[in-house]
C-alpha cells in the first residue's frame, strides 16, 4: 500500500459503534475516516461527496439499510470496496452474498478483524503502479 492515508466512510446509526470504529481505523497511519453516515441514504450522499475509498455500512439503520445502500453505492462507486458490519451474526451468511458488499463481518466477533480486513480489501482495490 501506498504512504497516502486511504479514506474510509462510516456508516451506522449508533454514535458509539462509529466513533469505536473511528478509534480503530484512525490507529493506522495508512487509515483516515473521512467521513461518518448515519443511515444508508446519508452514507449515498456523503460517499458522492466524499469520495472515500472504502465504505463500512450497517446492516439495520433507519430510512435505508446497509444491503440496500451497498446496491446503490456499488452501481455509482464500483470499484469502492465496501464492509456490511452488522450486529446479527446469523445475517453474516445471509448478506455475504449481497450484491455490492465485498465483506460482511459480525460486530460481536469481528471488531478485530476489522481493521485487517479493510487494509487487505484496499490492498487488492489499489491501482497498480
């Protein structure tokens, strides 16, 4: 990976899942949050905006949930790789086969991975030089 931080977008509708994955990504110097989401319709716009070049979503959030919004975020942002963190472990099968979604990972259990996932999701999605 390149010296150049890689901007990631946090989408959630809890303050405190966004700001722990924050303190997370934010302890890698090669990671910068650029960004936090509410629901998936305000993660759309802020990705529009934003430009991050991965995006964490939620899977249950109000107005629109992460499946939803990781369909519509892949249709305009294709090559943003893009985490549906979700809160039921049982739905890590279920979505794992979501259009868009590149990884699906249980809050419970993969708060640790996280971080080693997003790094190899931007490794692969890195233009070769």
């Amino acid at each position: 990976m390149s010296n150049e931080s890689k901007r990631v977008l946090i989408a959630d509708d809890c303050q405190a899942v966004r700001a722990a994955v924050r303190f997370l990504l934010e302890r890698q110097p090669t990671l910068e949050v650029c960004g936090e989401a509410v629901d998936g319709m305000d993660a759309i716009e802020k990705a529009r905006m934003l430009n991050p070049d991965l995006i964490i979503l939620d899977l249950a959030m109000p107005v629109m949930d992460g499946a939803a919004a990781a369909r519509v975020l892949k249709s305009c942002k294709p090559d943003v790789p893009i985490v549906l963190f979700t809160l039921y472990e049982e739905a890590v099968e279920c979505y794992a086969a979501v259009r868009g979604v590149d990884v699906v990972l249980s809050k419970p259990s993969g708060m640790m991975q996280l971080v080693g996932r997003v790094q190899s999701l931007l490794e692969r999605a890195a233009p070769v030089a």
